[in-house]
C-alpha cells in the first residue's frame, strides 16, 4: 500500500513565505490615517478604503516575497530561519517572483485608481521596501530603513484621500510614529540573531553594539514613538477615547520591554506577535470608536 503524499497548495505556501496574517502590524495605521482625514475633509468613501486596502496589503506582500528572495542564502546559514519556504524548496524561486510581479502589478493598479499623486509617488514608496534586505549588507542601521519603509503607508494613505500634500503634516507625523514604532521593535527582533549575524557577516545594531544597547535604543524609540502618536491626536482633534487607546498602548509597550532583557531573549516572539498586534489593533479600535462617536 503506497503513502498518499499530501498535495502542494502553492498559493497557500507562498502566504506562508510572505507571513500574510501580520498584515495586522501596518494595515489600522493606514486605516486610521485614511478615515481620520475623510473625517476631517468630511469625504467618506468605500472605494478608496478598498483601494487602500488593496495597496497596503500589495505592498506589503511584494517587501516580504523580495526579502525573502535577496535573503534565502543569509536565511540558509541561519538555524532560525533555515526552514524557511524558499530555502526548503516549500516555494519556488518562479513562484516568489511571481507573488512579487502581481503584488507589484496590484499595488499600481491601485494608485492609479487612487489618483494622479499616488502613482506618480509609488516607486518612491516601493524602493525602501526592496532596499531594505540590502541595508543590513551595507549599514549596521537596516532598522532605520524598514521604518522608512513602514511611514510611507500613513502618508500614502492620507495623499489617497486628498490627492495633495497641501495639510498632510498629521500624516507626516503618524507616519514618523509607526516608522519609529516598527524600526524599534525590529531591534529587539534582531537581538537574537546577535551572534550568527556576527558569525556570517550580516550587519545589524544588536550584531554591531550588542543586545543591551539595541534593547536600549528600542526603548528611547518607544517613547518618542508615544509622544508622536499624542501629537498626532493633538493635530487632529481626537478626543477621550483616542487617549485612552493611547494609554493601553503605551502600557502594552512598556510590557513588551519588560519580558525581553539582555540575558533572556526567550520572549521576543511574544514581544513581537503578541504586544504588538495588540498595538496597532487597539489604537486603532479606539481611534475608531472616537470618530464614529464624532
């Protein structure tokens, strides 16, 4: 009697690569962004939330299959990742890049049906996303980079909705708050990957620093990370529960710094998965709630 092997899902598979369920990290942000300025210019529209969705969700698939394409041999020298699809052989090479040519294929789509502004700014906002996996070959910051990359989708989202930059310094500023709030928790995620970082080459602050001043950097970020959130409800006018939602945020941050420490790195995955997902849905829930209530 012969084993029944079981059948490849490709499209499954390749979710699996792109780790498609974090979308949850970057999407409220850009939610929040795209009501907070229909609220303010009081233009609600289904179909520019759908294309926002659709852009995010694009460009956040073509940043992840491209990292793991660049990085298959780093990730194959590496315990932690080398069971990743594309090292494994889970997912083909032929189907990463074709994951990466129909995200890219959706994501200007999308801002073409935007408007003008948001397609003529999409390769600004697709070219962190694949320099990124390269800076770590080049700079012991790549941290910095990926927050770069991430504060592009507040201000996308926001110039979505208005087609100018005319008034966008809340997007600005929220995009600079979820830049910071991302880069920083990217220092603690590379924590544990100090020593065989140093070992085949890959550059990172914890690699080049150590764990105790990444972990310290992570936690100046956060802060700023706070203030800049509070900013944000300052120039828009949101009102008791945004603050609040602002409140269980900087509380869940605050836990997510105290289970991680220099000589225990067994909580990152919790720090990371756990509190902050708690952080963008929660901010976002509340800020929510705050403009329906308005």
């Amino acid at each position: 009697m012969t084993e029944t092997l079981p059948r490849k899902n490709p499209v499954k598979d390749f979710l699996k690569l792109v780790a498609f369920e974090h979308s949850v990290f970057a999407l409220p942000f850009a939610y929040l962004s795209t009501l907070t300025v229909m609220r303010l210019e009081d233009a609600f529209s289904w179909w520019d939330l759908v294309l926002v969705t659709l852009a995010m969700v694009a460009a956040r698939t073509l940043a992840m299959a491209a990292n793991r394409i660049i990085d298959r041999k780093i990730d194959a020298r590496n315990p932690r990742t080398a069971q990743r699809e594309l090292v494994t052989g889970k997912v083909s090479l032929k189907t990463a890049y074709t994951g990466c040519a129909v995200s890219l294929v959706v994501l200007l789509a999308s801002a073409a049906a935007l408007n003008p502004l948001c397609l003529y700014l999409s390769p600004l906002a697709v070219a962190p996303l694949i320099v990124y996996p390269y800076a770590k070959r080049f700079t012991d910051y790549p941290h910095a980079v990926l927050g770069l990359a991430q504060m592009v989708a507040p201000v996308g989202a926001w110039l979505a909705v208005t087609g100018t930059f005319a008034g966008s310094g809340p997007a600005i500023v929220l995009g600079a708050a979820v830049g910071l709030w991302i880069g920083a928790f990217d220092l603690i995620y590379a924590c544990q990957d100090a020593e065989i970082d140093r070992e085949i080459g890959v550059r990172s602050t914890p690699a080049r620093w150590g764990v105790r001043a990444a972990l310290h950097a992570s936690s100046v970020a956060h802060v700023v990370t706070v203030g800049l959130f509070a900013w944000f409800g300052l120039l828009t006018g949101f009102g008791l529960l945004y603050w609040i939602g602002l409140a269980l945020v900087s509380a869940a941050l605050v836990y997510e710094h105290s289970i991680v420490r220099p000589g225990d790195l067994s909580k990152v995955n919790r720090a990371f998965f756990t509190a902050n997902g708690f952080v963008a849905v929660a901010l976002f829930a509340f800020a929510l709630a705050d403009l329906l209530l308005r």
